[in-house]
C-alpha cells in the first residue's frame, strides 16, 4: 500500500490534477478487464494523460522506477490485451481526442491518439472524405493502430497498416520519436511505422497519428442474400470475390447470429446464414453468382437509412450473442485462411461447436477469410472455460494447418500467446529482441504479445 501511495504521489508531480491521478474503485475496475472472459485485474492507478509531454513524463518515470504501463484506449480489444497482469499503471488516452488537421487534397488527417473513429468520421465528412477501417465498436485510433485493426471494409479498402503514414510514439523511456511522413509513400530505412502498428502498447505509447482517408462512395448498394448452408454462403463470397466484383464489404452472419439479432435489435430476417455485401456497382454480377450457389433469397437497397440499420445490426452481433446468455462472458475466435479454405474451415468450425455443447454463433469477414465464432461461457465455471479452450485450439489448429493464421484482426494479448508461439515457433528469439530494444526493462504492457 505505501509503494502505490508513493507511486501516486510521483505521478501526481508530474500530472498534478487529482482528478486525473486516480485510484477511486470504479476507474480501477473499468481499467481491469475487457468483454472476454479472461479474469480482470486491476491496475494499482489510473492516469488519464492529456498530451504527449504528460505521457513522456509518466514513462520516464515508470521506466525508472520499474513500473508496468498499459496504454488504454477504448478497452474493446478481445484478448486480454488491457489488463495490467502485473498490476502498475493504466495510462488512459481517450483525454487526448483531438481531430488535429484534415488535408482534404492530401486526402490525409492527423488525430490524437484517443480520438474515435466516430469523431474522425464526423470531422472528415464535411470534406466529402471517410476513414473507412471499422471494427465495429467505437474504438480509439490509437487502439486501433496498437491491435492492427481490420474489420468489414478491409476487402476493399485493407486494415490500419494500410491507413497508418507517419505516427508520434513515446518510447519506454520517455523519449519522444516520430516515424513515416505525410507522404503516401516512402523507402526511406527500416519501417518503424508498421512496426508499431499491431504491437499492442508493448513496443511504444502512440500519441499522434497520420491516417489516409478516402471519397465517400457516390453510389453504395447494399444487397442481403439467405443460404441454405454457411457453406454455401462462403462459396458465393469467394466466388464474388473471385470474379473481380469489388465489394466494399461481404459479411457472413450464420442462423444462429441472425436468431440472436432478431432477438435483440427487433430485426425480423429469416433465420438463415446469410451474406451482408455492400457495393458500388454490378448488382447483377452478385445475384447472379449467389444463386448459383443456392441463394434462397435476395434482397437490395441504396436507401442510406436501411444501409444503416443493416449495418448496425451486423455490429450489433457479438452483444446479440451475449444477450443469448446474460451474464455469460465471450470467447472469440477471429482465424483467418486462405479464400480457398474457407468454406471447409468454416464447415470444420460448426462441427467442432456443434461437438463442444457450447452456444456461439458464426460471423465473419468472409471476402477476406477471415471468421469469427463467439462461443459464450461462465468464467466461473471450469469446464464450460476448458471445452471453451479445446474448441479454440481445434480451429486454430485448423486454420494453421490450411495456411492460416490465428488471428485475422483481434491480435495476442494474452489469449493467443501460445498460439503465436505455435504459428511462428521460428520468429520469437527475434520478437523478444525487438521488445528488448525497445522496452529493456519490460514495463510496457508486460506478459502479452511476446511469450
Ligand atoms: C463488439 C466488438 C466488435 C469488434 N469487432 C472487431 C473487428 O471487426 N475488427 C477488429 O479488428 N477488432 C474488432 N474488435 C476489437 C476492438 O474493437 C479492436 O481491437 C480495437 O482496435 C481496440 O481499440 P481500443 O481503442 O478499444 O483499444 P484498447 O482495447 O484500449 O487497447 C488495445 C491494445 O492497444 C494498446 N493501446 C491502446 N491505445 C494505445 C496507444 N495509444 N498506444 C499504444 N498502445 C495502445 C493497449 O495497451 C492494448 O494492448 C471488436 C470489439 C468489440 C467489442
């Protein structure tokens, strides 16, 4: 108890504001754990950073003292990626949310890091532009950027690699470092940029960031078509995408997810898997190659009030899920597999689900093959969390062994170390050394990414 009044004393020399030092329960616990259902630990203090000089301040003097720091922004990653294991200090960003800059002819913005895709979206509108990487849920750009985030437009558009020019990171010691340009492009030396993209708040805290946007599509067409099968459904995305057709999403929702949707947002789509596509152009292209593929039912609109409603019942589907089992916690899965392999990956995920006895439905991303399965479970009880981990490591297994990768967007964690460790047994002697080089004294967001 001393060492944490000592620690807050420290940090409120460098961030005097009472308010923004904080150790009141109900921060601690917003700060110790996530939707998953990996167990919640709380940080020992709370900071809440409002600029890159408070942030540098608050490193340099963890680093010093051997404190851990986990960055926080929205806290709507999946894999345990915001608890502080170890305790030490949550280092909130979403107080540093400023739009800073929207270059409508460069077709560029510069965000704080706990600024929201919303609020970008709501600065960039005006100009005609979008930033188009949606996870769903209203997450900061600097989480985003830190888990690599992707979500229904990656298939046209790509995830945060793709969007992420030039960013302002503190290092572990305090050290502040700037990294790409305001260019769309560059050779110029190692690409730090991309490096810290993905690396979870392990290698660096990200204070500012310059993103790509992109014109608002004059035209978008949104079209549902019903299955009889997931595996139909998959064979018709790879078959659209596979044609060229260049869709701005392509969505699988299996019966399950539709049945909990219905029951949740007052939807009323019969309880079949279905494609969710969003596009621009060739309507006829994409009825055409559903039906060959046994579409019962298919269903276009443009009008931008039922695109959204759409859409929103798509994000909607992991808290649908939830609502199937209050109380319950999730886990997700979030493979992904060559286009090729995704029908029989996706025929292997329903089997095994169907074998555990766990409810969960199946949602994905399926024009990149990418799919997730939201299987819910008690914490408490031991063996719903056991079947739950023998029912992940059979699909992770499955998409390694079909090309795959154990994580398409949700990132490591702490969910996936082991999984990591399985896909790239060759890489970890050089992901610890890059950590070290970049983190000596292990402070940042210890205990994930690097097993
Ligand atoms: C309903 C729902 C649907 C989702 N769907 C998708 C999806 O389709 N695609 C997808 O990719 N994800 C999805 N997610 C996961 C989640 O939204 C993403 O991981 C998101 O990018 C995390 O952003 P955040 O601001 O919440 O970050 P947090 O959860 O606060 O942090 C995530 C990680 O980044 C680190 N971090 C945060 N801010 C910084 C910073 N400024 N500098 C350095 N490190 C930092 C943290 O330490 C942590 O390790 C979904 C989540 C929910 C709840």
């Amino acid at each position: 108890m001393a060492v944490v009044a000592d620690l807050r004393a420290a940090l409120l020399r460098l961030v005097p504001d009472e308010s923004r030092v904080s150790e009141v329960e109900s921060v601690l616990d917003q700060h110790a754990g996530d939707l998953s259902y990996h167990e919640p630990h709380r940080p020992d203090v709370v900071v809440f950073a409002e600029s890159t000089a408070e942030v540098s301040a608050v490193l340099a003097h963890a680093n010093a003292a051997g404190v851990p720091v986990v960055a926080f922004g929205a806290g709507t990653s999946l894999e345990g990626h915001v608890i502080p294991l170890h305790g030490g200090i949550s280092l909130d960003l979403t107080r540093m949310n400023a739009v800073v800059a929207v270059r409508p002819d460069d077709l560029t913005a510069t965000v704080q890091a706990g600024a929201t895709r919303s609020q970008l979206a709501a600065a960039a509108g005006p100009h005609g532009l979008w930033f188009p990487v949606d996870p769903g849920a209203d997450a900061t750009l600097g989480g985003m950027a830190a888990t690599n985030a992707s979500g229904t437009t990656t298939v046209r558009y790509g995830g945060m690699r793709a969007h992420v020019l030039a960013l302002e990171v503190v290092l572990a010691d305090g050290r502040v470092i700037r990294t790409g340009t305001r260019a769309v492009k560059t050779s110029a030396g190692y690409n730090l940029t991309e490096l810290f993209v993905g690396s979870e708040g392990t290698l660096g805290v990200i204070t500012e960031l310059t993103l790509r946007l992109h014109p608002i599509p004059e035209r978008i067409i949104v079209a549902r078509a019903a299955f009889p099968s997931v595996e139909a459904a998959c064979r018709a995305a790879a078959a659209i995408i596979g044609a060229g057709v260049l869709v701005t999403r392509c969505e699988l929702l299996d019966a399950t997810t539709i049945a909990a949707l219905n029951a949740f947002k007052g939807t009323s789509f019969p309880e079949s898997p279905y494609l969710f596509i969003e596009l621009g152009s060739e309507l006829e292209t994409v009825r055409e190659l559903a039906e060959d593929e046994g579409a019962t039912a298919f269903e276009s609109e443009t009008d931008p009030t039922a695109r959204a409603r759409m859409w929103d019942a798509r994000h909607s589907a992991l808290m649908a899920s939830l609502a199937l089992a209050p109380g319950s916690k999730a886990m997700t899965t979030d493979v992904a597999v060559p286009l090729s392999e995704l029908a029989p990956a996706i025929e292997h995920a329903r089997a095994a689900l169907d074998a555990s006895g766990l409810r969960g439905g199946i949602v994905g991303h399926v024009g990149d093959g990418n799919f997730h399965l939201a299987f819910l479970l008690d914490p408490a009880d031991a063996e719903s969390v056991r079947r739950a981990q023998a029912l992940n490591t059979s699909l992770v297994e499955d998409a390694l062994a079909r090309g795959g990768t154990c994580t398409g967007e949700h990132g490591i964690g702490y969910g996936k170390l082991g999984y990591l460790a399985r896909e790239h047994p060759d890489l970890l002697d050089l992901y610890r050394g890059i950590k070290e080089l970049f983190d000596p004294n292990g402070i940042l967001n210890p205990g994930k990414v690097v097993p």
